[in-house]
C-alpha cells in the first residue's frame, strides 16, 4: 500500500495503547483482510450471539415451545429496554424495545400531536433520515389539513441549522423532531440546547438516535427529552432487522396514547377483553408480539457496550475520528476529496464523510477491489463507520491508504458513473 510506513507504525503505537483494543476478539472477524466500515448500517457480530441463539433456538423453542414465555420472553421488551437506557441516560422503566425506528416514530409523533391538540406544526430539519421525513410526510396526509410540516435546511448540508430551527420553532409547533447524529454528515446537536428550543415554545421533543445510541454518550434524562427512539443493529450490534427502542419520559407516559394500539399494550393481554386498556408505564408503547430471537441478540450487544463504557468508546471515536480526518488532510484532499464532516469533535458522531466528484465509482472501487466496506450516500459521499469496538486505528489507517489508491490508479475509472444499488 502506498501510505508511508511510518503512518502504519504510527497506527500500530495508537492501536497498543488503546485500551478498547480488546473488545475486537469479542466480535466474529471473518477475514481479517476485509476493512470493515460500515459499522452504522449493520453492526458486526458478537461471537457470543452465536451460541446464545443457538440455544435460544435448540432448547427455548424447540423444548420449551409456548412455555417460553412464560420462562422470561415476554418480559425481553422490557429487559432489554433497561440495558438499552443505561446507554442512554434513563431510567429502565422508560425504555422499551418494539418494531423498527420509523414505526416507533409514527407511534409518538402520533401521540405528540394528540397531546398538544391547539398546536398544528412539525419542526424538523433536511439532515433528518429519509424514512423519518417519509413518516412524517404520511402522517401530514392523513392527520388533516391544518397541519404543517417545516423542514428547515442545512445551509451547507453538513451543519445543523440551529439559529433557523429557533425561529422555526414557535406557539404553533407541537414538536420538534431531529436526528441526534444525521446519517449524511455525522453532524451531532447539542442535545439539550434544542431541547430547551422546544420546550420554550411549548413543544414536545423527539430525539432519533440511531446514528448515535452505541457510539457517544447520551443523556436523555439530563437534556430533559420527552421522546427519543433509536435503531440497535447499528452501533449496538443486534443484527438485521432487530428491534428499536422507544422511550417516553416517564411524566408524560400515561398522558400520551400509542396510536397503534395492539393487544402487546393492553393491561391485560392475556384477558382477552375486548375492549383496549392502555397498560400502565411504558408497556403501553408495544403493539404485536415482540421479536424475541432479535432480542436476545440485542442484550449481548448492549452488555458489550456497557461492559466497554461509554465515556470510553466516545474516547476511542474522538480519537479515531480525528485520526481519519488527519489522513484525509494529508493524504486525501490532495487527490480532490472533500471533508462532508463538521471539524468539530464535539459535533460530530463516529461516522466520517468523505466526498469526491467521482465519489460513486470510488466507492464502487473501492468495495469490488480493495476489501474495503464503506457505503454511500447520494450524491458523492463515501461513509466511514467508525465503531470504537472493533475497528482498530491500523484499519483506518490502511482503508485511507486504499482509498488513495483506487485514485492514484486510476481503477475507479473502470466503473459506472450511473448510481445503480444503494450499498
Ligand atoms: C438507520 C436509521 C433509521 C432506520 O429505521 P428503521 O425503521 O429501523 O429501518 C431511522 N432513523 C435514523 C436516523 C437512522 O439512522
């Protein structure tokens, strides 16, 4: 690889002192040539996942049958959804794990409105996630036509619009919703600042974390949040598909309706009454039948950062951040990649985003031929997922080092310019 040898000591000293390092021996490496940096989409998998699903699988169902439920299934939404809040700062009877991030979104944003019944306007911003904006979009068109939805933009589509979301947000604005980190730029708001935004005016806030809970420290109980949800197979390892959490702070739990109201949320289910009784406390955010092979493998990835810290991990991320955008200054933006990335540490969340006029068939480049596994981001970002568990500062060092050389070699010029799969 062209990048000099002293940059790949350099990474070595970084990787012995680091005191994560270990973590990686607790995740299934299959190739140790494959770069792996994708850790925001999908998380690696825990080696210890393997076993508990087999068991889960060979002896819970297959012996157990109907009676695991009674011997502990029916209480995972809740068990996890206490793990899942000592990640983000609240308490575990405020968390639950239920469906995926967008449905969870419609639940509360659905029950936000219904809470500020004289209010009629959304506050969001353009660096949301797309599904996000698409629920938000479906519920406009079938919550009435008083009802608004403001998607203030990024002047420069890396940064938060702060000061226009403050005067966005006013005595017509029922709530607030962004992403904690957006997915495009990494950028990361202060979370209790926009918060305090909200409330001012009387609104409600919803925090999305899926590109944050995993990889920074979070405290929704400090920044005084009403609402949060957040994916768990990305930063948290849970595998495909595996269930959100959702929390509602607890003040506001039996003032707020889940708008999907199944049999998973009635007091008692197992009644089968026929008329719905929201069950007390956070239980009432379920709907249908919780996803229970998921979520045992979402325990092992929340004991796992828990076991690590995640003062810890956020160290790591700062660090290793930092170290990819000190490649990307010396050794990158002189073949015309751009930083799409605040400089900022603190705005910015474990992800790095680097762009390129030729960004698409970089990627492709680099994915077919380099063993690097990045993804992208219309129009021409490339993202480096950056998960302090498992990826080491040599790996970063050495995925800088091909990506210059799919550009110093000119293979990129091999692939489409059409964006035809989004990775
Ligand atoms: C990944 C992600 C999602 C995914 O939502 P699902 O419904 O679980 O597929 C939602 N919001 C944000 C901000 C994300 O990053």
């Amino acid at each position: 690889m062209t990048s000099s040898s002293s940059g790949s000591e350099y990474a070595l000293e970084l990787d012995r002192g680091d005191e994560l390092a270990a973590f990686r021996e607790r995740f299934v490496i299959d190739d140790p040539d494959l770069i792996y940096l994708d850790g925001n989409s999908l998380g690696r998998l825990p080696k210890a996942t393997i076993g508990r699903l087999r068991d889960m699988v060979e002896r819970e169902w297959g012996v157990e049958l109907i009676r695991g439920w009674n011997q502990g299934w029916i209480d995972l939404p809740e068990r996890v959804g206490a793990k899942m809040a000592r990640l983000v700062g609240a308490r575990p009877e405020e968390v639950i794990m239920a469906d995926a991030t967008s449905v969870n979104l419609f639940k509360l944003v659905m029950a936000a409105l219904a809470a500020r019944p004289d209010r009629t306007k959304i506050v969001t911003d353009d660096l949301n996630f797309p599904s996000d904006l698409y629920i938000l979009q479906g519920i406009l068109a079938s919550a009435g036509p008083e009802y608004e939805l403001v998607v203030v933009p990024s002047s420069d589509g890396i940064n938060g619009p702060l000061d226009a979301l403050a005067a966005a947000v006013d005595e017509q604005t029922a709530l607030v919703t962004l992403s904690l980190t957006t997915f495009k730029s990494s950028y990361t708001y202060d979370m209790a600042a926009v918060t305090g935004i909200a409330h001012e005016a009387g609104a409600l806030m919803l925090w999305d974390t899926s590109h944050a809970v995993g990889a920074l420290p979070i405290n929704l109980s400090d920044a005084g949040a009403d609402l949060a949800i957040g994916c768990s197979y990305k930063y948290v390892n849970g595998g495909p598909g595996s269930p959100a959490y959702l929390y509602v702070r607890q003040d506001l739990q039996e003032q707020l309706r889940n708008p999907v109201s199944g049999w998973m949320g009635q007091r008692d289910a197992f009644d089968f009454g026929l008329r719905y009784q929201p069950a007390a406390g956070i239980r009432r955010f379920l709907t249908g039948t919780p996803a229970v092979l998921s979520l045992v493998a979402v325990e092992i990835g929340a004991d796992l950062l828990l076991e690590a810290g995640m003062e810890q991990i956020r160290r790591k991320s700062a660090a290793q951040t930092e170290y990819l955008i000190d490649l990307w200054r010396r050794e990158l933006a002189p073949l015309g990649f751009r930083l799409n990335s605040p400089l900022d540490t603190a705005r910015r969340g474990s992800h790095i985003t680097i762009g390129h006029d030729d960004g698409w068939r970089i990627a492709q480049a680099l994915i077919a031929e380099m063993k690097v596994l990045p993804d992208f981001r219309a129009p021409d970002n490339i993202r480096f997922g950056i998960a302090p568990l498992y990826n080491s500062y040599a790996e970063i060092h050495e995925a800088a080092g091909r990506l210059r050389r799919v550009v110093t070699e000119e293979r990129f010029l091999a692939y489409p310019t059409a964006t035809t799969v989004v990775t």
